[in-house]
C-alpha cells in the first residue's frame, strides 16, 4: 500500500482522511484515489502539518 506513513500518521493521531480532504480543499474520494500513488515530499510534508494541526482544533 502506497503512503503508508501518512495513512499511519493520521491513524495514531485520530485524525480521519476525509478531514485531510477537507483541510486540502478536496473530496475524501479524490483524496484517497490521490493516496494510491507515493506522493511527493514536498506533498507528504504538508499533510503531515495537517495531520499535527486537526486534533488541536477539535
């Protein structure tokens, strides 16, 4: 499975996909059609600020 850090980040963190979907502005289904290739890090670096910053909010 591609993106497993970001899958495993967002899993120990509580945070769910479709809430980085809509962070990034996106559908949950584009967003994980989106994860079934390896993002880029540039890409990767970003969702993982989003990752950190949701549970603070909620």
């Amino acid at each position: 499975m591609k993106n497993m850090d970001i899958r495993l980040a967002a899993a120990s963190s509580g945070v769910k996909l479709w809430q980085i979907a809509d962070a990034l502005g996106m559908t949950d289904g584009n967003f994980s059609r989106k994860l079934r290739k390896e993002l880029p890090q540039e890409e990767k670096a970003k969702i993982f600020a989003i990752i950190e910053k949701i549970p603070m909010e909620g």
